[in-house]
C-alpha cells in the first residue's frame, strides 16, 4: 500500500500498479486503481493494453479493462489503429470491438482487416461489421466483397460468398462451389440454392470426365456432400487421377457416402502422395481386420516410404490382436523416432483378444522384448494374462 502511494513519481512503475488494481487486499487495490485512473493516458494506454486485458481475466481486474476502454474511446483515430497491428490477438480484437462500436473504420477498411488479419474472431468480427455497414447500398459492395472473397482464410471468404445473395450476385458464388474450404463450399452451395440452382448437378459435371486436368479438389468432395450414394459411381474412376488432391478428395468422397470397398482402395495404401494414404486410412479403419495382416506388415519394413509404414501401422493397431502387438514390437526399435514412440504407446495399452489362444508363446516372446515398457509386476501381470505364466 505504501509502495502504491509513492509509484505515482516513477512512470517505469505503471506496470505493477496494473497489477495491484487486481489486488487482494482492498487497500492495495483502491490506491492501484486511483492511481491508474490519473496517470493512463492514450498512448501509456496503448503500451500496456496487452498487460491490462491479461490481467482483466482476474478476479477483481475488471477495473483495468474499463479504464482501457474509456481512454481508447477518446483516443484519435491514429492512436487506436496502432493497436490493430499489435502481436497479442486479444489486443486486437478489443481495439477492433472499439472501432467497431465507433465506427470509425470504413467497410472497406474492415474487408482489408478480416482479410488480413490471422484471427478468427478479428476475422469474423470485421467481416461480420462490413456487410452490416453496407445494408442495401449495392454500389459499395464492390468496394468490399472483392477483399472478402480474396481473403485466404476461409471465414471471410465464406463472408464473402454470403454477402453475394445480398448484393444480387448469387451467379458470382459458383466458382466456390469449388473452394477447398467446406465452410465456403457450404456457403456457396446456400446462395446457389436461394436462387433456384441446383449445385449437385454442377458438381456431377465437373466429375463426369476421369482424366479432366481441370477437376478440382473441392468439387470431388463438394459432389459426396450434397450428392447420395448413387454419386459413388462418378467417385471410383477418379481414384487414378494425375492429381494427388483429387484422389485424396475422391476417397473422402467415398467414405463421406458410405460407399467404401476396402479390396478396391487397398492399393491405395501405396499411393506416392501422403494425402492420399491418409485419407485411405482413414476410410479404411473400420475394415481393419479384413486387410491381409502379412500384406500390411511388409508395409512397414523401413524400405517403404514414410507416410506407407505409418498407414499400415495405423491399420495394424486398430486390428489389434496379436498381429497389431507383433506390428508394435518390431518397431521399438525402428530409426523413426515417431513411429518408436507411437509402437510403444501401441504395446503399453494392448490387450489380449481372442486369438491369443493357441499363441500364448509368441505373445509371452513379445512382452519380453518389450519389457522396458513395464515395470516388473506389469509384466508379470500381463504374462499371466496370456497364459504364458499359470
């Protein structure tokens, strides 16, 4: 408290009396505050937003953040927009809800920000306050709708794409029917339907010819979100595409359709393209058990490419059994420490299942070699389970 009442004659000390305005002991935390209210100015302001909002998620410190908000409310345009470049995200979105709550930026100018900005709530925030500031004035959508849908992030895009059926566009979001982001493909699919369109039957035609360079990603996977079964049939012949993200999509296609064929999408687990092997995988985990086990463990030898031995592994755990426990150990010892650590991961929860009958050696060899995972009753215990040790 004494140390409060003297900070008032060394700036360099406002930190600290940030803090102690969320002070536990009321004394301490009045003086803070008093002191603060005198000597916060816009630009000390700007110097400690960050501190403030930090401490404002205490007990006690919503005083700071009120007192943040009163200065920057009077602070010019200049002062404010400093804290929109600021490195802490939770700065920027106060500083924008102010800008916001003032209207003190242009549409335009919050098109720029949410296209610019990496945070999502800046993002959906600014996008949100552009749109709403235009109302029906269709002229000035032009001035914003074209940083919308530019943006690389797909919240504002998918603004973008929204704001179209509001301006009279709905035409203008059918090339985002195609978009690698759902939300945006969602979107699209919204205005396009809103206005009498049907986006199943463009999405049928940009999947109708196998080996078109032009099909992209999205309108593979665009075609299985508002298609039905049926629409597998167009899916299967594009899983020999040229193009990796194709293939890829055509399997989440599939797999979004319920049309998998785990004997047909086998092969794909030696695709060269990493995406493709794991959306195989993905599609495949429910069909563990019906891949070959000898076909699946000759995949993850350390000859084979990476992301290979880490589909088969991952097909081989979720088997389990005493295949999945063989897979795991022989990777203990493997030169990829990833995969050593996931083996030992895999080893540490394995459980016997029905097929231990009749292996109970193999199995008792295997905890052995793995008996570094275990403390000795662990694995006393786990041999006993096995029958390896009655």
């Amino acid at each position: 408290q004494e140390a409060v009442r003297h900070a008032a004659r060394y700036p360099g000390l406002l930190p600290l009396v940030v803090i102690r305005c969320a002070d536990w002991a009321g004394p301490v935390r009045e003086g803070a505050r008093q002191l603060l209210r005198e000597a916060l100015d816009a630009d000390s302001a700007s110097a400690l937003a960050s501190l403030i909002l930090r401490v404002g998620r205490r007990d006690r410190g919503a005083f700071g953040v009120d007192v943040l908000g009163q200065i920057l409310r009077r602070a010019s345009r200049g002062q404010l927009a400093a804290l929109f470049t600021d490195p802490d995200r939770v700065v920027r979105r106060f500083a924008y809800r102010l800008a916001v709550e003032g209207r003190l930026l242009r549409p335009a100018e919050l098109a720029r920000a949410a296209a610019r900005d990496e945070d999502t709530v800046v993002q959906d925030l600014c996008s949100t306050a552009a749109l709403t500031a235009l109302g029906d004035d269709e002229e000035a959508y032009e001035d914003v709708l074209p940083h919308l849908l530019s943006a690389r992030n797909p919240r504002t895009r998918s603004a973008g794409v929204t704001g179209l059926r509001r301006a009279g566009w709905s035409e203008r979001a059918e090339p985002f029917l195609g978009d690698r982001s759902a939300l945006v493909r969602a979107c699209a699919r919204y205005v396009i339907r809103q206005r009498g369109g049907d986006p199943a039957t463009w999405y049928r035609e940009r999947c109708t010819v196998p080996d078109d360079p032009e099909t992209a990603p999205g309108a593979v996977i665009g075609l299985a979100e508002c298609g039905n079964r049926s629409d597998a049939g167009l899916l299967w012949p594009l899983l020999t595409h040229p193009t990796a993200g194709v293939r890829a999509r055509a399997v989440a296609g599939l797999r979004t359709l319920d049309c998998v064929d785990a004997k047909r999408l086998q092969p794909l687990l030696n695709d060269p393209a990493a995406s493709v092997v794991r959306e195989t995988t993905v599609a495949l985990l429910p069909w563990a058990k019906e891949l070959p086990a000898d076909w699946l463990l000759e995949r993850i030898r350390s000859a084979r490419p990476r992301h290979v031995r880490i589909a088969a592994f991952r097909l081989l755990d979720a088997r389990g059994g005493v295949v999945g426990l063989r897979a795991a150990v022989a990777l203990l010892e493997d030169p990829d420490a990833k995969l050593r650590t996931w083996a030992g991961q895999s080893v540490q929860r394995w459980r016997p299942s029905a097929d231990v009958r009749g292996r109970e050696a193999e199995v008792g060899e295997l905890l052995d070699r793995s008996r570094h995972l275990f403390s000795d009753h662990e694995l006393r215990r786990r041999r006993w389970m096995v029958g390896w040790d009655r």
